[in-house]
C-alpha cells in the first residue's frame, strides 16, 4: 500500500514537504529556511500537539477519498486506521490516530496536512513543512497576521491544535530553533536543546560503563550529522555547540 500509494499521491503533495522522498529531508528543510532567512522579518513556527495521536479517522479518509476511489485500496485504509491494540488481555479499539511504527503514516501525515500546504500557497508565504513541524517567515506583520489566521482556520477544520511550547511568533531578529537548529539573522546554529540531547546521551552511556571510544564515536557522529549537508553555515554552528555544551563534551572527551 505504501509503494502504490506514494507513487499515487505524491503529484498532488507539496514540494514544501520536506519530509517526502526527494523533497530534500531534513537539512535540505534547515538550507531552504536559512537561505530565506535575511529577506524576511518575522516568523511564524510551530508545529501540532501529539500529531499522529490527534488524527482525525473520518477527516482523513475524506482528504484520501478525493484522491483515491478504488473501493479495495479503502477498505484497507480502514483496515489500517482502526486496528486493536492488546493491554494487559484487554484488546482495546483505537478510533483515532495513527500508528507511529506503519511505514504508510509518514505518506499518511504528510496528506492530512495538504489543506494547510495549499492554504499557504495560495497566499503566497515563504513556506517550509517537514511532517507536523513548520515555519512561515513573512516581510511584513500584516502578512504574518494573515498567514497565522488561515493555520489557524485549517487547524480547527483538521481538530487538531498547536503545540504550546513550540510555537515562535515574532521577529527573525530573536532567533527561534527548528529541526535540531537556530536560526538568527548571525547565522545557523545549534539549538540548545540538541546539544543538551547529545551531553544527556553521553552521559547515559559514562554512567552504563561505555567505553571511551564508544562516547567517542558518538560524539564523532552526532558532529557529522550536524554538520552533513548543510555547508554554509558550519562555522557559526560548531561556535554554538561549544558555547552551550563545551564543559560537558571536554569532561567526557
């Protein structure tokens, strides 16, 4: 299903989710925000609370009805949606949500957010989505205004809701993070956050007995993907590792 299905619907899903197979993945996500970054002055970034969990069963199938009308393939997709779940012998009916574990969700997730992709494009935004997770950045505070009303819209259409504490509504000039990186007017980063994440599994693997070179090579990874495919910004990135996690890397390296 997931093969026909992607083959099907990836023409009519936005080339602005990133997430997608040959949208650019994550760092090509983080190097379209960062190119755009100094012809805008506000941003707009969040993403949706407990996104798979919140899924809509009946609001779905509606958005893959319009584009799917074999009655075999919809009847599997139902198949897929409401599924049991066994608790302690207790089999329990899920009626909402997706699983996190199907490899047909990450095709799922991407279309239950089209309105919003279409929404944004018919206004014209400069628009970067990867799975829930989105920024809008916008020349003006009358065009930001406009594009958070219209989220705002098709988030109540879809019953989904916003993320309290991870939505950024602002200037560029104050910087906000996105996919693992900060993003300022000085340049892309590392959020704080990421760094604490890596210190935090260093840690974990000192406190297991990890040998030295095992926290090494984690270490030398987690630098290579930072650092993989983004090119232009690598400099004032590895600056921003060492200011918020240089004590801790030096006691373990």
């Amino acid at each position: 299903m997931t093969i026909v299905l992607t083959e099907h619907l990836t023409p009519v899903l936005s080339s602005r989710c990133f997430h997608l197979a040959g949208n650019g993945g994550l760092k090509g996500a983080v190097r379209e925000v960062a190119a755009n970054l100094s012809v805008h002055t506000f941003v707009f970034r969040t993403d949706v609370k407990r996104y798979y969990a919140s899924i809509n069963h009946g609001i779905l199938m509606d958005i893959v009805g319009k584009y799917v009308q074999d009655d075999a393939v919809l009847r599997l997709m139902w198949g897929y949606l409401r599924r049991y779940v066994s608790d302690g012998g207790a089999f329990i009916d899920i009626t909402q949500g997706i699983s996190l574990g199907c490899p047909l969700s990450p095709l799922m997730g991407a279309l239950f957010l089209k309105p919003l992709d279409d929404r944004m494009a018919a206004l014209g935004c400069f628009y970067v989505r990867y799975q829930d997770d989105w920024v809008i950045l916008a020349p003006t505070r009358w065009k930001l205004r406009k594009a958070i009303k219209a989220t705002n819209q098709v988030m109540s259409e879809l019953r989904v809701v916003k993320h309290p504490d991870k939505t950024v509504i602002g200037s560029v000039a104050r910087g906000f993070d996105f996919l693992g990186y900060w993003f300022s007017p000085a340049g892309l980063g590392i959020a704080r956050k990421t760094v604490e994440r890596m210190v935090e599994n260093m840690r974990r693997l000192y406190e297991l007995g990890a040998p030295y070179e095992r926290i090494v090579a984690y270490f030398q990874r987690w630098c290579r993907w930072v650092k993989g495919g983004i090119s232009a910004d690598l400099e004032s990135a590895i600056v921003s590792l060492f200011v918020y996690g240089r004590s801790a890397i030096e006691f373990f390296l």
